[in-house]
C-alpha cells in the first residue's frame, strides 16, 4: 500500500479544520498507509507520525491584551511554526512516501520540503481562493473596525502555496469557481464534498410553540452574522426566537450583540460545544437554520441542520449551497439581502407545515452526502498524481 504523508495545525476531529482533516484521514487511510502530523498525532488511527504541540508564541500574544486583537499576528505565528516543524520531520519519514497532503496556510515550506524529496503534492482547501475570502473579510469588517486576519504575509504564503501544489482539493463547486475565475488550471483542481454520517444526527421535531431561528458559527461579520440578526430585529416575528450559538470574539461584536439584544429581548446566545451537548440539542429543537457568509469553502452547519432535518437560508457564496434546492429543501439567497432574509423567514414562520415539509426533503438531499461519495471523489485525483 503506498504510503501518504498528511499535516494540519488542528486537533483530528474537532473544530472546522479538524473536522475536514478527519474526513480526509479517514477517506484515505482506505487506499493509503499514512503517516500523521497534527497537534494531537496518528492518534487512534494506527498511523506513524508525531504530534505537533501548538505556538507557546501565538499563544501568548492569544492572551495578552491589546495584542490578541491582532488575530493575522496569532494565525500567521501559529500555523508558520506548525509549518517549520513539519517541514523539518519530512526528510526522517519520507522513506517509501509518495504524496504530502497539506492544509492551506499551513504547509508552504513543508510542500517546498516534500518536492524536493521527489514527492507529489497536494493542499487542502478549506476556503474560497484566498484572494475572494480576503475580499470579503475585508469589507465585512471594515465597519466594524476589525483587522483582516488574513495580513499580507500570510495571504503571500497561502500563493506559494498554490503555486506549489501538485493538486488543490476545494469543498465545493463555488470554492472551485472562486479559483477558476481567478486564472488558477482547471486541470490543478477539483472538488470532494465533506460526508454526512446522517445516523449522527436526530430529526428536528418542530414541536415547539415559538418559530426559533438559528445561527451557529462563529461570530464574525464575514459569516453574514449581522445580516442574520438585524433581519430578525427588523422583521418583528410574533411567538419567535433567535438563537446564537457561538461567542464573540471581539469587543465590536459583542457591543453589536448587546445592543441588539436590549432591542429585542426574544434573541439568546449559547456557548457550547454542539458535538458534545449533542446535535438534536441544538437542530433537533429548532425550525430554521440561517447562514448568510459572504466568502464559505462549505458550511459544516448547513450540512449539520440539513441532516437533521432543518430547511435552510443560506447565501450564493456559501459552498453547501449546492445542497439546496430554491423552494424544495431550503431557499438560496443573494449575499448582503437582508431583505431576501425577511422575507423567507416570514413565510416559513406562517406556513409551519411548509417547514416540515422542506425539512423532510433536506434530510433526503443528505442521504447522498456518503463516504462513498467523498471517496469516489477523491481517491482516484489523488492516484493520478503518481501513476
């Protein structure tokens, strides 16, 4: 069996990064013998490698004041020591290798190693092209004076990255055309959904009196958070309920939170850990999901709610848009509509039985999101490479 090297600065499993990093280990340790670099190792999989332990750095400035608002210093510390160790350990596990699989913006100087090594490379792409996402962030937090994460250097970085990359895998079919009307070779990219193991997750049951309206994600303006609530505020629906899942990072969201909040008292905020307190906690109990980010690779949460029986609002720029028939199973709208937001979530709060009926049909739409699936895309791009 050939053997593979993959890294990703995350913990397997947990968080978004993590989560797509499992999907890839598990999709390819079935045609591959692995070796693993993450911040917690091979793990559980009976896999060689190390554990990478995260930036003592990063992490202080994480936590000192003033300085952990500087979100672009934190990524670019953490994921270019991740980066710099790994590149270090390949010549030591490289023996018998054929292809390094890395994640984006944290394997620049690993992919430069692995070539040099003679192997194939290839990067995993876990957001739009880097150029989209930057432009959006940047637009999206301007006002509210927040700094784009993604600084100049690192933006450099994830290009070198692009540039040496045998093979670039992206989430979705929006992720690929962010790439493709940017110039990028066709032949250089393709795309693997993330799976939906559906028995995870229960089905909703709407047997709640109020119409309770979801947000789960982090609390960014780029993630369209802002659009979501002030179509709520503004919309004024009787026997109704927002509910943030998540925290505000930073001091300009929470004023914004709190602000709104004071203006209408029937919006609420978790903080937990869904996979933990459990998806029918969280789905299970509402009667809509909304997710307008204005830049999204895929959006676990659409994928999430959808299997369990959630319709959807979800933007044109989030890739699981795909998912979603206009009308069937969800409704996609413009980025930056709030107006378009009102307006679907006014119809489903008077037509309740329209909400079980779409909720049906989003389950459905998932029983095709299988492993299968994701291998059947992914397995045979990857052997290209080498043979």
């Amino acid at each position: 069996m050939p053997r593979l090297i993959a890294s990703a600065n995350a913990t397997v499993g947990r968080g978004g990064h993590g989560l797509a990093f499992q999907h890839v280990l598990e999709c390819l340790r079935s045609d591959f013998s692995l070796t693993i670099f993450s911040q917690d190792g091979p793990g559980q999989l009976g896999a060689s490698g190390e554990a990478i332990p995260p930036s003592t750095l990063a992490d202080l400035v994480a936590r000192t004041p003033v300085l952990r608002r500087r979100r672009d210093w934190i990524t670019l510390l953490a994921d270019g020591r991740f980066d710099s160790q790994v590149s270090a350990r390949l010549p030591r596990f490289s023996e018998g290798a054929r292809v390094f699989h890395g994640a984006v913006g944290q394997c620049s100087e690993s992919l430069d190693t692995a070539r040099r090594l003679g192997l194939k490379t290839v990067l995993d792409v876990v957001t739009t092209h880097v150029d989209d996402y930057s432009e959006q962030i940047e637009r999206e937090a301007a006002p509210f004076g927040l700094v784009n994460f993604l600084g100049p250097r690192l933006r450099r970085r994830i290009h070198q990255e692009y540039e040496r990359a045998d093979l670039v895998r992206v989430m979705s079919r929006h992720a690929e055309r962010t790439f493709l009307d940017r110039g990028f070779p066709a032949e250089r990219v393709f795309v693997a959904s993330p799976p939906v193991a559906l028995e995870e997750y229960p089905r909703a049951t709407f047997d709640g009196e109020r119409f309770r309206v979801l947000y789960v994600g982090q609390f960014d303006p780029w993630k369209g958070l802002n659009y979501v609530v002030d179509a709520f505020v503004h919309l004024g629906l009787p026997d109704s309920e927002l509910q943030l899942w998540g925290a505000p990072g930073a001091r300009p969201i929470a004023r914004y939170l709190a602000q709104r909040m004071a203006e209408n008292p029937n919006i609420t905020m978790r903080s937990a850990d869904i996979r933990r307190l459990g998806y029918g906690e969280v789905y299970g109990r509402a009667s809509v999901l909304v997710h307008a980010s204005l830049a999204d690779g895929w959006g676990y949460v659409v994928a999430e709610a959808m299997a369990s029986g959630l319709p959807v609002i979800v933007t044109a720029t989030t890739g699981a848009a795909q998912l979603v028939e206009d009308g069937r199973n969800g409704y996609v709208v413009q980025p930056r509509d709030r107006g378009a937001i009102e307006a679907r979530l006014e119809h489903l709060a008077r037509n309740r039985d329209l909400v079980r009926t779409l909720g049906q049909a989003a389950r459905e739409t998932m029983t095709r999101q299988t492993a299968d699936a994701f291998r059947g895309a992914y397995i045979p791009r990857v052997k290209a490479l080498y043979g």
